[in-house]
C-alpha cells in the first residue's frame, strides 16, 4: 500500500514538473525546458519564386515581424507552391495548418464571390486609383467577407496589370487570339473573358503551369511581365502582348483560428507589418516594372505594344461580362467600385 502512495506521489509530482517546464503561461505563451518562452512560428506560402517582388514584400513582412515582437515569432517564407497551390493553402489557413498566405484575388472567388468584382477585365485605369480604391472602405469591406470562412484578410499587395503570352503567333486583336488554348488562373470572371475573346481557356494552377507550357499542352497564358520574365516564361513563350485585360490584386491573409489565439498587441503588430511592408513591395513591383518589356525583348521576345484602337476593340470584346455576373457579385458592389474608381480617376 505504502509503496502504492509513494509511487502515486511520485507520478504526481513529475506531471506538476513537466507542466512547470512546458505548460502554459498567461497569455496562451507556451515555454520551453529553458523557461524561455517558445517561439511563435508563422508559416507563409506562395506560388511565386524568391526573386518575385512578392517575395521582397514578405522577406519585409519577416524582419518586422520578427524585429517588432523581439524574437517572439519566427516567420517561415515558403516559395514556389512548396506548400501547395493558392487554393489548398487558403483550405490550410481555413484549418488552421498554415498561418499566411498571399494569393491573387482569382482564387479566392471559390471563398467569397465578392472578389471578383476586382477581376472584371479592364477595371482600373492605372496602379494609383487600384491602391486609392482598394484600401479604402469598399476594399475593406471585401476583406471583411472572409472572416465567416476563417480567414482574415489584412492588406491588398500587387502582383500588376496581367499580359498575354503565346507560342503561336503576334496578337494585336481578339481575331488574333481565336482558338488559342490559354491558361487561366481558376476563376469564372476569367474564363468567361477569354472565351468572349474567342480563346480556348483552361484554368490550372499556378504551380503547373511552365511544364504545360513547355509540354505545349496550352498555347499561351497571361501574367504581369515581372512574372513572366523572373519564372523566366520567355524560355518557353515568343510572344507577349501588352493588354493590362486584368488587375487581379494579392490579398496577403492569415488563419483566423491562428489569429484569434494572439493578443490585440501581436495582432496589431502583424497588421500594421502587412501594410507597411504592402506599401514597398507595390513600390519594388511598380520599379522592377519599368524594365521588364526590355528584359524580355533581350530575352527573345516579340513584345507586342496595342494601339488605343486595339485595347478598345479588347475592352470592347469583353464589356458583356460585366452584365454576366452582375447577379453572382452583386450590382450594388459593381457600381460602388466603378464610383470609386470614377472618384479618383481625375
Ligand atoms: O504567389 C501567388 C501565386 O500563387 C499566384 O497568385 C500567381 O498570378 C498568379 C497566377 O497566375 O497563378
């Protein structure tokens, strides 16, 4: 019986140890065996390589993270769809497997319809009434939309105005592009634009895309130039054209379930990184920009520029889809963003 107790006893107090060594503390800060407090590891994911502007944006995100909350979390940078393509990573934040990610708002229209209204083709006139319009409230209030789906959505970042690419042939006009089989990214808006250009649209992720191209399997996609020339798509790609048909925004988020686990403090941090480091990296795109169309004509490419009679038989060509999805995005918001829009384009 003695023996029973003091082996009772014993068992106790090595779970009241442990508990000392590596329980919890106030503030849900768990601790190591050193009595340090352990780090918080935040696990960021993207489709892009390290040399995308979207990488410098998040390797900015990393050091005032990391600096501001002196050590306290550790931010992971994963590249190259590492963890996955935009789609399953945005499931993970959704579970609370992953922490952040920055997809382009193409895909998150599987999550809330409302992101689509900033893929309709030809919406922003140019970069500074994008940014005007989307950090303020209508921004916001898209955002907003994805906190009952898990996730939280902090700042809008760039990826830039998207360029058509092919193997085929020079495209100066929609007649040019009939029949082409060209990748999309995985978004209604996007399909039904290509095919009212009279293109063969197939949507695929990110993360497959230069093996299909390479394999010949699609003819062409589009992307902003700094992608195609830093995924280096000229080695398998001749011709780009310079049509700004999409705007497409990235929308750098974070797991709720994560999220709501931190201090108002932390979470404060965090967001107001996102933004700062929001506002470089749309700088460093908008730079690294400039010299894009030269470094893909040195690289081989035929690079195509549109006369404004062209664009407009573009815009023209496209202008049904508005009215095509005005029921799934909503009217109200369509013409709340086309005021805006109309508001700072002066
Ligand atoms: O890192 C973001 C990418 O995963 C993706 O959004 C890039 O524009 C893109 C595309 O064409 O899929």
């Amino acid at each position: 019986m003695l023996k029973r107790i003091a082996a009772l006893l014993m068992a106790t107090s090595l779970v009241l140890l442990l508990a000392g060594c590596s329980g919890k503390t106030a503030g849900n800060q768990q601790t190591s065996s050193t009595g340090q407090p352990q780090k918080k590891i935040i696990k960021v994911g993207i489709g892009l390589n390290e040399k995308s502007p979207q990488y410098k944006g998040l390797e900015k995100f990393k050091e005032m993270v990391e600096k501001g909350s002196n050590g306290r979390f550790e931010v992971q940078l994963y590249a190259n769809s590492q963890l996955g393509d935009d789609v399953k990573m945005m499931e993970a934040l959704r579970m609370g497997t992953q922490e952040m990610t920055c997809p382009s708002t193409a895909p998150i229209a599987g999550l809330s319809k409302k992101f689509m209204v900033f893929d309709l083709p030809f919406l922003f006139p140019n970069e500074k009434v994008a940014d005007q319009v989307l950090d303020g409230p209508v921004g916001q209030k898209i955002l907003d939309s994805l906190t009952d789906k898990g996730i939280i959505g902090l700042a809008y970042w760039e990826n830039g105005f998207r360029q058509l690419t092919n193997n085929k042939r020079e495209v100066k006009t929609p007649a040019d592009l009939k029949g082409l089989k060209i990748r999309t990214m995985e978004n209604p808006v996007h399909l039904a634009t290509f095919r009212a250009l009279g293109a063969n649209p197939t949507p695929m992720p990110f993360g497959e895309l230069f093996t299909a191209m390479q394999q010949g399997t699609i003819d062409g996609q589009e992307n902003p130039l700094t992608t195609i020339y830093l995924q280096k798509f000229y080695e398998v790609q001749k011709y780009v054209s310079l049509t700004n048909h999409f705007y497409s925004p990235f929308v750098f988020m974070i797991s709720k379930k994560f999220w709501d686990g931190l201090s108002k403090e932390d979470q404060e941090l965090i967001k107001k990184a996102a933004k700062e480091a929001g506002a470089f990296q749309r700088q460093y795109n908008r730079e690294q920009m400039k010299q894009m169309a030269d470094n893909l004509r040195k690289a081989g490419m035929v690079v195509t520029e549109l006369t404004p009679e062209q664009m407009e038989e573009f815009r023209k060509a496209t202008e049904g889809v508005y009215k095509q999805f005005e029921n799934e995005i909503g009217k109200d918001l369509i013409e709340e963003v086309k005021a805006e829009i109309a508001k700072y384009n002066k």
